[in-house]
C-alpha cells in the first residue's frame, strides 16, 4: 500500500517538474518554426530582373526526376511576345507534390536555374487534384503568413 | 575477303571494306559525323579516328580501306587523345544551347562528348554568331550554329536525290549550310536532311520545341500513304502523333521518307475528320449510331437475306481489320459480296510481283504509265540509286507523257491515251512474234499503233534480251496484265517483275484476307445496286464516288440503295446521301499489318489512342453481330504471316491464260486527258502539308497552253463524252504537247468523271475570291 504511493508520487513529481520545463513544441500555428533557407519545399519557377522566365522548357527536371512529379510542355514564343528570355518556353508545367519526395534534383539539374525549391512547406489540400501546381501557381512563389 | 584484326577481334569482310563498317560487323562503334553508308565516304569530320598499326599517323575509319592482316585499335590513350581533340575543335564556336536545342537528348554530339570529349574547352574568345531557325523551307528550319559541317545534307540533296538544293558556303570557320540563291528547297525528299543530320543544324518545324525523347511514347510504324509503305517510327506525346520518322531497317532501307509521309501524319487530327458519327444527317454517338446500323443489317438480313448486304473496304485499313470484316460477312451475314476500293482498273498476279531488291538487281527497268516522283516517291530515290551505282541500267517508259525527270532520265515511248498495252504488245510481236503467247495477246493487234518503228524494236529488243526486268505498272490499262503474263512466259527463266503502283496502299492485304481485289467484282457489286439487288452498302475506309473510274456508275448504285453506310477517317464525298458515318481508328492508333507494293507484310504499332470515338472495326462488328443475335466471337489468332513465305504474302502458280489485247480506237482530237495518282494530291488533309499542296495540280504543256491562251497557270473545263469537269492546271515544260494531266482522286476535278482520253478543252476565267 505505502509502495503504491510512493509510485504515485514519484510519477506526478516527474509530471510536475516538467511542467516547468521549457518547451520542445511550438503551438502550431500561431507560433512558427524558422527554417534553414536551404529547406526543400514547394517549388517555384523564377524571373529575370526584366520579367522573363527563365524557365526555357528543355525538359531536364522532367527527365531527373525520380518520382515523375514533373511534367514540362515547350513551345515556341511569338517573336513579338516573348514569354521567356529565349524563343522557347514551356506553356505547361506542373509539379505532382503528392509524388514529389523533395529530392531536389530538379534545381540541381535545370540549367538556367528557373526551378527552385522554396523553404515553404505548408501542403495541405482537400483533393489530390489541388496538389498538383500548375505553372501559375509556381511563378507566383507561396510565402507563409 | 580480306582478314584484319580490330581490338583484339578477327573479322573478315569483302574487299573495299571501310574500317568503320568492319567494326560495326563486330559491334564495335566507331562514332561518326560524316560517313553514312548510303552516301559513301568523305572524310570531312575526323571524328572516326583510329589506330591502325604500321601507320604513322591516326587514320580516318571512314575513309581507309581494310587490307589483309591490318591490325586496328578504335580506343586506346592515343586514339581517345585524338577524340579529345577533334571534340574541343568542333565545340569551339558551338553554342550550346541544348536546352532549347530540338536535338537534345538525341544528339551524337552530346553523345560523343559525353562519351569521348573534354571536360572542359579552352576557347575563351566570343563565339561566332550565324542563323539560328532560318528556313530551309516550309518544313526544315536550320541552326548555322550548331552545325559541324559533315556536308551529309548536302551530299544527300545534291549526289542521292539529284536535285542540289542545299550548299555550303563560306570559308573556315565562317562555313554555313544553306539554300541555293536564298531559296526554299522545293525537293520532295528535303525532309530526309532532319534524320540525316547529326546534330540539331537541321530541325522539323512542325516538332519545333514539341517535345523531348523521354516523354514521347516512339513506336515502330508504317507509312500508309501510298504503296511503297516506307518504314518509319512514329512519336506521340499527350494523345497526339507529333512527329514521323524515318526508320531503317538493315539490308532493306535506309529509312528515306517522302516529305508527305514524314509531315502528312496530322490528318488524324484534322477537323474535318469524323471523330463522333452521323445519323441520318445529324450528329449522334458513335455507340447509337453503331446500334442503329446493327438493327438496320438484322432487318435486311431477315428480310432480304444477308446476301443484300455488300461491303467495300479500303482506305487506311489494317489487314486484319479487312479478315474481321470478312469473317463477319461471310460467317453471320452471310454474303459473298465483298470488294476492295479501286482507283484503276489493272490487276497484278501475286506470281507476277517483285520486290525492291528486283529494283537494285534490275539491269532493264520499265515504267508503264507509272511516274515514280509522283506516285511512289520513296522508289523514285531507289531507281535513282540504281541508275547511279549501275549506269548501265535502262530506264524506259511506255506512258501517255514523257516520264523523262532530270533526277531519273527515261526513255519514254509516249502513247496516246489508251495505248500502252497495245504498244507493248506490239513491241513483242515485232521481237518475238513467233512465240504462241505473243500471237495470242496480239491476234486482234492491226498494225496501225502509232509509234517510231525503231523505237517499238528497241522497246521490244530490251523486253526481251534484257536478264533481269523489273517493271512498274500504274493499273490504268487492264490489258497490260495480259502483257505481263506473255512477257514473262516468253522471257521463261529470266526474272520479270512487276511493281503495282496504285492504291489503296494495302490492297494486296486485302486480298490476303480474303477480299477479292479485282475491279470486276466491286463493278458487280455496284451493278447490282443499280438494279435494285442491294439493300445495304458499307463503305470501309472506301470512298466511291472519289475513287471508282466511272463515276456515275457510282451515283446511279447510291440512287438505288436505300442503306448507305460508311466508315472512315474522313466523311465521303456527298456524305448528305449517307444514312450513317461511323468513325475510323486509322494507323498510329491501333495495332496493324499492312502489305506493300512488294507484297510484303509490315507492322504498325500504335503510340497514341483512336481520337474521340473512333474505334477499330472489330468493335463494330462485335456490337452488330450482338444485334444479329449470334453468338459470333472474332477469331483472335488469325495471323497474316505464312509460314512458307516469311514477310512476304504466300507465293501463287504464274498464271499462262494470255488473253488478247483489245485494239483500242484513237479519237480525233487536239488534247487527251492522261491520269495518274499524285501522293501529295490524295485526299487525305494535312493543314501542315498545305503549303506543297499545288494550287494548281492539272499540268500542261507550254505549246498547249499558248493556244489556249493560257500564261502560267489558269483554269480551264475538260469536256469527254457529254460531261464535264474544271481543273486549275499550271504549264509545266515537262509535259507533253497534246496532253493534259490531272491527277486522280480530286474532289474538285472528280477525273473519274469523265474518264481519260481526248477532251474538248476551254479556258476559263479565273474567279478570284477577294
Ligand atoms: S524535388 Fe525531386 S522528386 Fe520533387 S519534383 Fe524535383 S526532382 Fe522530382
Ligand atoms: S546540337 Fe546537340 S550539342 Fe548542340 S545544342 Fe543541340 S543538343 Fe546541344
Ligand atoms: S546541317 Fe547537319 S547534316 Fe548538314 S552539314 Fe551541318 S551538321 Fe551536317
Ligand atoms: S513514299 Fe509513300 S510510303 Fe514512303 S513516305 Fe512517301 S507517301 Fe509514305
Ligand atoms: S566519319 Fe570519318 S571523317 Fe567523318
């Protein structure tokens, strides 16, 4: 019986000392964590100081990829318009981040440095088609609140 | 032979053997720029650079001739130091663009140097800027930049097609490809200069920035656009063909394609291809329409009898399509009237029929009717090879116009309209008139065809005395079958073989199916729905009214049969008639084996899926032998191939029944219509060929058309026998004074219309739509 107490008494000491401890564990979300800015998260496709991509669609993200998370569609520019800093620029691209494993080989592997692997890695969706970012949502890279 | 020893490895090989080619025996790559075996050796790249023993310096694989007991090292620290070295030469003013290079991921240069190159160049200064995505042409588009001056382009066009419209120019390092004069290259066989080339110089502008070798699906296909059935691979990427090349195949081709078959693959996504069906004039699912028609077959049948049912097949269908189609109306519909779609009225023996490598042994070829340029591009460059390797070789023609070609010199017989088995016949008779086979094809022959008499001997002397005779036939003139046979029992053991011209690209598959491919039978069929004896016509692929030589043959059948039904790429020509038009799932888009002009069986597979709602026929056929209530099931395992015959279709006995050749009579007249098929001209859509498809596809002669008045093109109306058609033709000095030529299939200038012979020409007021 004195043994049961003891025992009892032993563990709320632990559970009481602890409490004043300092915490390990943030209250997510209104408390967030800073990261290494060499983080791999979402990714993003990056601009020139004029405003044009420089993604230029040669594919080779695509091709390193281990996951195929990655599929690129090139196309020609019109001259008059042009949408990257070359004639070539790719009219699709999209990023499963389902499939993606944030390797970062894509960054590693694109030539003209257009793909980059952002600290930023709040994903959460409803659907798996949510997940998968589409051009537009890459060129606008997500920036936490 | 010649024994050497290449790393290690004896090898031996027939005398004038290059190294490089003796390696390639053993598996051993030796990388090259500039050599290609079809073109022979130049030496202009020094990429090939080998070790041979006893030779002081490195030498060019390419270009040295093996010799007995040579002993070659193709990679060692001397030979790879070579390499290095002829890399970082030819990287010196590269751009290195790859990223937007269409050649990335394919490209011998990244190869190589991946392979065999430097690290790094030490070429500091600017590199010299040139012509990035100039125009070779509506077509091919070159990068002067990333050229490395193999001149395989430019020896191509110049010495292999004959027409040079590529040249280098410059000097040094200033040295560019380019057009002659600046201007477009018009040859039909440019497009081959995008395989050829080894690095991305020389790009197709419909692949321009597409896609790249990891994320296309690649597959083996066939050419099905006109009878030679070239081979080539096909790229698909997101559903779509986007790119047709040519694929060689060793000891067979080397892989050249005709500009329409290598950029004529978009018809499968043209708009105007049915890709959901019609009903009775509107619009409907394909799966109702599919159910409508097999409700329409189970009520004939019931209450005509299945064998009021006829079908027609052609087009671009697949043989094994062709035995589905048999089976099911031999097995449920039971009805024997089946027909291949025909454009002219000739017919060849299966004995009679030779193969290319008849073409390369040839030491007399003759081309009756046939202008292998426009007809069968593909064995235009293959004739034209021979005559180079063997000029010897004698070419003749015996054809309503000179078929004389600055690529392809011919000694032409020019006949009237009509005429060409007569005038061979006639040419026997003269050499060999005593033979019983000649006196039978030429006993009601008057000896009024109208020819040189020295001509007709020379003709006749080389049917004869030549050994090995390859002819090529266009089918407008059924008597020359008969020619044919009499020829060849005359020549006994001497080769005689023929080379049929004509489409449907796969009729000798259709008749390997089962399909009679005689004209005499479809003209039976449509016969008798003429007189009321069909209740139900299914067009396969097949489009009458286009194709058929008598035109309103056709028109008076459709008149008569109340259930008209067509399946196909395309809607046939007045599809208002049709009481359904079903979708077809064409080549590139399901698994098929389709037979050239050869007689040879070749398979396509697929790399993308059937657009819409396109399927193969056998879903068709499984749905309506649902709705005839039988328990009918396809046969699964049915094989085209023969065991006896390999790749070709199954050998037939040589027939020897030689029937007369009918005397043909020449009508008075200033002008006679000549036909023939024109590949670029062939009803198919392509929006990228466009720009080559003539605005004005009739030719006549310059004498012609200065007495119509006409200048360099206009329109003029060909009256025949109480009908009439328009044609846009343009002057051509090639053409023959007294002819005018229009090619088959037009839907604008139906020639079936009228048919060939004399016309009563009129010149036309162009009407120009502002
Ligand atoms: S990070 Fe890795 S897995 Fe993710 S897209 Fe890039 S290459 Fe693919
Ligand atoms: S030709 Fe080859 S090496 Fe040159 S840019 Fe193109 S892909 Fe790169
Ligand atoms: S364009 Fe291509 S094929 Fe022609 S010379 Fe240059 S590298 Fe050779
Ligand atoms: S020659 Fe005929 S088969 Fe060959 S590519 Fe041209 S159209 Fe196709
Ligand atoms: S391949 Fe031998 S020199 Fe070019």
């Amino acid at each position: 019986m004195l043994d049961g107490i003891k025992a009892i008494a032993k563990g709320l000491g632990t559970t009481f000392k602890a409490l004043t401890e300092p915490r390990d564990t943030y209250p997510y979300p209104e408390k967030r964590r800073e990261y290494s800015p060499r983080y791999r998260g979402k990714h993003m496709l990056a601009k020139d100081a004029d405003g044009h991509e420089l993604c230029v669609g040669c594919g080779l993200c695509e091709a390193v990829c281990p996951a195929h998370a990655i599929r690129v569609v090139a196309a020609e520019a019109p001259s008059d318009k042009p949408v990257s800093w070359t004639n070539r620029y790719s009219i699709d691209y999209e990023v499963d981040l389902i499939r993606c494993i944030f390797c970062g080989m894509c960054e590693e592997a694109c030539p003209t440095n257009a793909v980059r692997l952002t600290p930023f890695n709040e994903l959460a969706a409803y659907d798996r088609e949510a997940m998968i970012a589409d051009k537009e949502e890459l060129l606008r890279p997500a920036i936490r609140k | 032979m010649i024994r050497l020893t290449i790393d290690g490895q004896e090898v031996s090989v027939p005398e004038g053997t290059m190294i490089a080619d003796a390696a390639a025996k053993l598996g051993i790559d030796v990388p090259v720029y500039c050599y290609h075996e079809a073109l022979g050796p130049l030496g202009a790249c020094r990429m090939c650079l080998v070790q041979v023993e006893k030779m002081p310096k490195l030498a060019t694989a390419c270009t040295t001739a093996v010799s007995e007991g040579m002993v070659v090292h193709t990679s060692n620290p001397q030979v790879d130091k070579g390499r290095k070295g002829v890399l970082e030469f030819l990287l010196i003013n590269h751009p290195l663009d790859c990223p937007v290079c269409d050649k990335g991921g394919e490209c011998f240069l990244q190869d190589y140097t991946f392979q065999y190159g430097p690290p790094a160049g030490r070429f500091q200064e600017p590199k010299i800027q040139k012509v990035k995505d100039g125009p070779i042409n509506e077509f091919v588009l070159v990068d002067q930049e990333r050229c490395v001056l193999c001149q395989r382009c430019v020896r191509y066009m110049g010495e292999y097609v004959g027409e040079p419209q590529l040249l280098l120019e410059g000097r040094g390092v200033e040295t560019v490809v380019t057009t002659v004069d600046g201007q477009p290259a018009t040859s039909q066989f440019a497009g081959n200069v995008i395989d050829l080339c080894p690095v991305g110089a020389l790009l197709s502008v419909p692949y321009h920035h597409k896609a790249r070798p990891w994320n296309i699906e690649r597959q083996e296909s066939i050419c099905t656009l006109c009878p030679v059935g070239c081979t080539t691979l096909a790229t698909g990427r997101d559903g779509h063909v986007v790119r047709v090349e040519g694929r060689p195949v060793p000891d067979y081709s080397w892989g050249w394609l005709c500009d329409r078959g290598r950029f004529g693959f978009d018809f499968a996504v043209n708009p105007a291809r049915v890709t959901a069906s019609w009903l009775d004039g509107h619009e409907e699912a394909a799966a109702r329409t599919t159910r409508q028609v097999g409700q329409w077959l189970s009520q004939v049948a019931q209450e005509q009898g299945g064998d009021h049912i006829a079908m027609v097949v052609g087009g671009l269908h697949s043989t094994e399509e062709a035995y589905q189609l048999k089976r099911f109306a031999e097995d449920v519909l039971k009805t024997r009237r089946l027909a291949v779609s025909r454009d002219v009225p000739g017919y060849l023996p299966r004995a009679l029929n030779g193969t290319f490598a008849d073409l390369d042994a040839a030491d007399a070829v003759v081309l009756i009717g046939s202008d292998p340029y426009d007809a069968v591009p593909v064995v235009h460059l293959r004739l034209r090879d021979r005559k180079r390797h063997a000029p010897s070789t004698q070419i003749w023609g015996v054809a309503p116009r000179n078929l004389h070609r600055e690529t392809l010199p011919v000694n032409t017989l020019v006949t009237h309209a009509g005429f060409e088995a007569a005038v061979m016949a006639a040419a026997l008779k003269r050499v060999a008139g005593t033979h019983e086979a000649v006196a039978r094809l030429t006993a009601d022959l008057v000896d009024s065809v109208e020819a040189d008499p020295a001509q007709l001997e020379a003709l006749g002397q080389e049917l004869i005395s030549s050994q090995h005779l390859t002819l090529l036939w266009d089918g407008q003139e059924s008597d020359v079958e008969s020619v044919l046979v009499a020829l060849a029992t005359v020549r006994g053991d001497k080769p005689t073989r023929v080379l049929p011209t004509w489409g449907p690209s796969n009729w000798r598959g259709f008749e390997r199916a089962g399909f009679s491919a005689r004209i005499e039978d479809l003209t039976r069929i449509l016969e008798d729905a003429r007189d009321g004896k069909i209740a139900m016509l299914m067009l396969f692929g097949a489009d009458l009214l286009r194709e058929y030589p008598d035109q309103e043959l056709v028109r008076q059948a459709y008149d008569k049969v109340p259930f008209l039904i067509a399946e196909g790429l395309f809607p046939p020509m007045d599809a208002e008639r049709f009481r359904a038009i079903l979708p077809q799932a064409g080549p590139s888009e399901v698994y098929g084996t389709y037979v050239n002009m050869e007689g040879r069986l070749q398979v396509a597979s697929p790399s993308v899926q059937p657009p819409g709602q396109a399927r193969p026929v056998k879903s068709y056929i499984t749905a309506w032998a649902h709705a005839l209530k039988t328990s009918f099931t396809l046969p699964e395992d049915w094989d085209p191939y023969d065991d006896e015959s390999g790749d070709l279709v199954p050998a037939e006995p040589m027939p020897t029944a030689v029937r007369a050749v009918s005397m043909p009579v020449q009508e008075a007249g200033e002008l006679e219509l000549v036909t023939g098929p024109l590949v670029v001209e062939d009803g198919i859509p392509s929006d990228i060929l466009k720009p080559r498809i003539p605005e004005y596809p009739g030719r006549l002669s310059p004498e012609d058309a200065a007495r119509m008045g006409i200048e360099n093109h206009g329109l003029v109306r060909l009256t025949r026998q109480g009908q009439s058609i328009e044609v846009a033709v343009a002057v051509d000095a090639a053409m023959t004074p007294g002819r005018i030529f229009v090619p088959l299939g037009m839907v604008q200038s139906p020639v079936n219309k009228i048919g060939s012979g004399v016309v009563e020409a009129v010149r036309l007021e162009e009407v120009h739509s502002a």
